[in-house]
C-alpha cells in the first residue's frame, strides 16, 4: 500500500517539476538561505530486511549564487525489520552536497541535487554499524509568499550494507518527503535592477540604467522619450526631435532644433528667429546673414549680395529714388531729387513749356548737329526726372526755303528728336508724348532779321498736364533742399555698377488719339507713320 501511494506521489511531484520548469519570473525575495522541515516516506531495497516507513528530516541550504548552493541535511526513521520478529531498527542519513536550480527567483523553484553523507543503521539484535553513501535527488519548492514556501522531494540514497539479516552488498534506499521551507538572508527581488522591488515596481521592464520615480517607472524630465540616466541630453526642450542618445538634432545648422524649427531647410549661414525661420531685418528679400547690406532703406531695390542699386550714383537706392536719372555729382535730397533745379527744369516748372530756340539740324536733313544733340540730351535729361508729365513735342521753322516742304520736315524733325530721346532713355513711357509739325505758322519773332529767324528756328516742349507737375511739385519739395548722404550700401565704385539691373523697356504707347493736329508719338523706335498735314 506505502508504495502505491509513493508511486503515485512521485508521478505528482515530477509533474510539479516538469511544471516549475516552465514558470514565470517571481515577484519575491532574492534569498540566500533555505531552511527545510520534511516528512515523508522511506522505501527500502529488500536487501535491507526493512520495512517502508514514515520518515522525517531537516534540511539547510545556501545559495553561492542565483543557480548553485550548498545543502546539508539529517533524515532519520523508524522501520520494522522484516521479518517482525527480528524487532525494529532506526535508520539515519546525514549528507552534504550541491544542489541546482536554473530559475531560483521564480514562483516555482526546481532543483536537482546531489552529495555525500552516512547512514547509520541500529539493528535490534545487530549491533550498529554507520556506512559512507551518496544521495542525489530532484525536487521543486513553491512559495506561498515572501518567507515561506512548500517543498517536494525524492533522492535515492546509495551505500554498501555489511550487517544486518541480508547480504553484504551495496543497496538503495528511496526517499520521498514533503514540507515547509523558509527563506532567510535576503533582500526584495528587483528584477531590473533599478532599486524599486519588484513587488511594489509598477514597471518592472525598466532598462536598466534609467532613473526612476518611487513607483519603478523611469523618469523623462525633458519630455524627449529617451529616459533620465540614459538621456545625454537632459536638458532637452520639450518638442525638439532627438536622436537616440536623446540629444537635439538640427538638420539645418540653424541652431533652432528639429521640432520646434518651422523652416527646417533653412540655407546654411542665414540668421533666424526663435522658431528657426530666416530673418530680413532691413526687408529687401535678401536673409540676413548672407546679406553684406543688412540695413538697406526698405523699398530699395538690391542685388544677390542684399545691397542696394543706385543706377545714377546719387547715393539714394534705386526704388526709393524719385529721380532715377540725376546727373553725376549733383546734390539730391532725401527723395533723390537734385536740391538745386537745372535751369530747364526750372523753366518747365515756371513757365510750362521749354524752348530751344535757333535748334541746329544738318542743312535739308532730319538729324541733329552736336551741339543740337547736346541740347536735347539736357532736356531728355529733364523729361527723364519728371516721367510722370505728357509732353508736347511741337518743331517750328523760319521763313526760308520751299513753303511745300516747311511743314512736313518740321513734322519730320519733331518725330526724328522724339525718337531721339527714347533711344537716350528707353524708360520712357511713349504714352506720354506726342510730335507735332508747326513749320513757320507759329513765328514768335520777325523773319525779317537773323536774330527774328533764329527765334522761329526752335523746339518747344509744352506741358499738357499742369495738374500732375504741380502735385509733384509740391511732394518733391516736402522732402526738403537738404542734401542727403548716401543711404547705408552706398556708394559703390563705378566700376561695379556693371551689376546694375538694366532699365525697364518703354511700355507700348497709348491708342489715345493725339489732340487735333497733332500725331501721336511712335510705339517704339522704328519709323512713326508719315505725318499728317497741319491744319
């Protein structure tokens, strides 16, 4: 019957081994000391002429490390020798040995072990006899908490009998024993190692290294995903994207990190705000840091470099100069405008109208002598100032030569200075202006006397819109007579305005019909259509 039950006993405890094998990590206490008491059963080799019987034991382990410790351990019991009549014997078995276990911080602890030791046997009627043996064994202790657990046992204990009612030879005893271990000498388990137990460690998965709160959860001051004790950076800001080390990227090289920068491809050398974004301090298109003019007026127009074109020198940008055409070496006020007026200007501006008289042609021909053109490019000069006024080109002739052809040549020349001034300034808006032919119907002196015909000799520029000269008039002189020094980026050598941007082309000219009598002037450069015939 005893052994029926230890057979079956057995067949539950490997399966408690086989089971301790698999489970999972415990939340328990890292001890170095086990404390067995057991009770169980002894079966004995019937070379023994003993009797199955109830046994009990004490056992004592320490742990070298996690999986290899040292157990001693006393077992004794009380059989029956077989047959009865012999009487009753008592059997002690006294071991040390290694015992191992592959997962000793877990729920279930199974081991395998195994040692040396004695085994005294008092025989009634023998007399006692102590003989060397060796034991081994496997078994599985499963905690019921922190400081206690329940064990299950069975070793096999080996040694050579030399008295007693059998023969002399070597015999086997089988043990088997269940009972109560205690765990001493030890400390809460921490699995990850970051000084939290894991039985109060809400986040027993931790890397180690990190640092934690009380809880066991590690901390990101930073907010950067990367965890205190293992962030490089610690001091990361918060939206910034890091790398692994949990230090700041900056993709861009602007010093504003990924993340938080708004214009993450941002060029290299440019000056940005706190949101990482270029800054154009002086406003001309051109970011600061690239550009060599950083306090260029707003409103002037600049180059690649950020510094600002003055296409006439006069130390005012292109842009902001209301007199983009002022002659070189001339004093300009804040506008760009010449503080002093040229005397055809101040004849325009009094008068309405500028007049060249004894204007010089080549004999029967349309073009200008030199000292003519010098003439007209001083007036073009003028125009070019003022672009905003529509002119009247009007010619007129003295007495001499055919009456047939006063008219017509006079239109003719108009047309020939009109076309003059636009290649000297192509800026002009041929809107504007218009020619007229007056041959010698308009004389304003007696074409009786060289100096009367000189007079009638002339070019008259003539005002058509006072209003327009008279509301520039008045904003030109707001911006006061003071010359002005240049504006910061200026003046440049001469030779660099090659850099310059080239003068807007003249936009088409109006469809507007000329007043009566008058030809509009022409689209472009090409020959105007032939003159009509003054009335």
């Amino acid at each position: 019957m005893i052994r029926s039950c230890v057979r079956a006993t057995l067949s539950v405890a490997l399966a408690a081994v086989l089971a301790a094998s698999t489970a999972r990590v415990a939340l328990a206490v890292e001890e170095r000391v086990w404390l067995s008491l057991e009770a169980g059963a002894d079966l004995y080799d019937a070379e023994e002429a003993l009797r199955d019987a109830p046994a009990f034991g004490l056992r004592a382990t320490g742990f070298l490390n996690r999986w290899v410790g040292i157990e001693g351990l006393y077992h004794r019991a009380s059989p029956d020798q077989d047959p009865t009549t012999l009487g009753s014997a008592t059997v002690a078995h006294y071991g040390a040995g290694l015992i191992l276990t592959p997962q000793r911080y877990a729920w279930a602890l199974p081991y395998v072990y195994g040692g040396i030791g004695s085994v005294k046997v008092d025989r009634d009627g023998f007399a006692a006899k102590s003989n060397s043996a060796f034991h081994g064994g496997l078994g599985a202790v499963f905690r019921a908490g922190e400081r206690l657990g329940i064990r299950l046992d069975a070793r096999d204990v080996s040694y050579k009998q030399e008295n007693g009612p059998g023969r002399a030879t070597r015999v086997n005893e089988f043990q088997i024993s269940s009972g109560i271990t205690g765990f001493w000498i030890g400390r809460p388990r921490d699995t990850d190692e970051d000084g939290v137990p894991d039985k109060t460690d809400r986040c027993p998965g931790t890397p180690k290294g990190a640092v934690v709160d009380a809880g066991g959860c590690p901390l990101d001051t930073d907010k950067d995903k990367v965890f205190d004790g293992l962030d490089k950076c610690a001091s990361t800001p918060e939206g910034a994207v890091v790398d692994e080390k949990g230090c700041p990227l900056d993709s861009d090289g602007d010093g504003v990190f990924d993340g938080i920068d708004k214009c993450p491809d941002t060029a290299k050398g440019i000056l940005v705000d706190a949101q990482g974004c270029p800054m154009d301090s002086d406003g001309d298109l051109v970011f600061d840091g690239p550009d060599q003019c950083p306090n260029t007026p707003k409103g002037a127009k600049v180059d690649t470099s950020g510094c600002p074109f003055d296409a006439d020198l006069d130390g005012v940008p292109d842009g902001i100069d209301t007199c983009p055409f002022t002659p070189a070496g001339v004093a300009v006020n804040a506008g760009g405008c010449p503080v002093a007026l040229s005397p055809y200007e101040r004849q325009l501006l009094d008068d309405w109208v500028i007049r060249l008289t004894d204007i010089e042609f080549v004999v029967d021909s349309l073009r200008l002598t030199p000292q003519g053109q010098a003439r007209i490019d001083e007036v073009a000069s003028v125009l070019a100032q003022w672009p905003m006024l529509k002119l009247e080109v009007g010619v007129h002739s003295d007495n001499l030569g055919e009456d047939a052809r006063r008219q017509s040549q006079s239109q003719l020349r108009a047309r020939a200075i009109l076309q003059y001034i636009y290649s000297k300034y192509p800026s002009l808006n041929a809107k504007n202006y218009w020619y007229v032919g007056y041959g010698d119907t308009q004389p304003i002196g007696s074409n009786k006397t060289a100096e009367g015909r000189a007079m009638n000799r002339r070019v008259e520029f003539r005002l058509m819109n006072m209003d327009a000269l008279t509301k520039e008039r008045e904003r030109r002189e707001a911006l006061g007579t003071t010359p002005v020094p240049p504006a910061p980026g200026l003046p440049r050598k001469a030779q660099e305005q090659s850099t310059q941007e080239p003068a807007p082309a003249p936009p088409p000219a109006s469809t507007t019909p000329a007043p009566p009598g008058q030809t509009p002037a022409p689209d472009s450069m090409a020959p105007p259509p032939p003159p009509s015939p003054a009335k």
